[in-house]
C-alpha cells in the first residue's frame, strides 16, 4: 500500500466514523448536548403513551360492552315483569267477571 493511499484511507475512515459518531449522538444522546432528548427516548416516549391510550381503548370497550349486557338483563327483567303483571290483570279480571256472574246467579236463585 502506498504511503498516499493509507493517507486517503485515513482521512475516508475519519470521515466514517465522525458520521457514525453524528448518528450515535442522535439516536442515545451527546453528553455535551445534555438538555436535548435523544431520538430513542423520544421514541420510547411515544411508544409508552401509545400503550397507554391503547389500554384505556380496550378498557372503555370492555366497559362499554358490560354496561350493554347490564342494561340488556335490566330490560329483558322489566319486559319480563310486565309480561307477569299483564297476564295478572288479565286473570283478576277474569275472576271478577266470574265473581260477578256467581253473585247474579245467587241473586236470582235467592229471589
């Protein structure tokens, strides 16, 4: 290798690695430039809030569901309960429609 060769190589691996060295102190950091957040942390940052608003997504839809089936069994009790009452009066008034019958027949009979 000649002596002006291994100069230029020198100089392209300096070159290299100052680059390499830019890119290492954006991604984790420059202890010189301190007050500035590295491009990782930024990242990392973003992923955990990103986690977070994912956690209450699934959260408020599984609250979200339980309330529908909450308010489903609530419901299918009241349509339940009203069937009941309507199938009551409607046997009340049956049976005083039979009362009033029987007390037509004693009245005749007593008469």
């Amino acid at each position: 290798m000649r002596p002006e060769q291994s100069e230029e190589c020198y100089e392209h691996h300096m070159l290299l690695k100052a680059e390499l060295d830019k890119i290492n102190h954006f991604l984790f950091g420059d202890i010189e430039h301190g007050s500035e957040v590295s491009f990782v942390s930024k990242t990392n940052l973003v992923f955990c809030e990103l986690q977070f608003i994912k956690q209450c997504l699934l959260c408020s839809i599984v609250t979200l569901l339980s309330a529908c089936v909450f308010l489903g069994k609530q419901l299918y009790k009241i349509d339940t309960n009203a069937q009941n009452l309507n199938a009551y009066i409607e046997r009340s008034q049956q049976i005083e429609l039979r009362l009033a019958k029987l007390e037509v027949k004693v009245e005749k009979k007593v008469e």
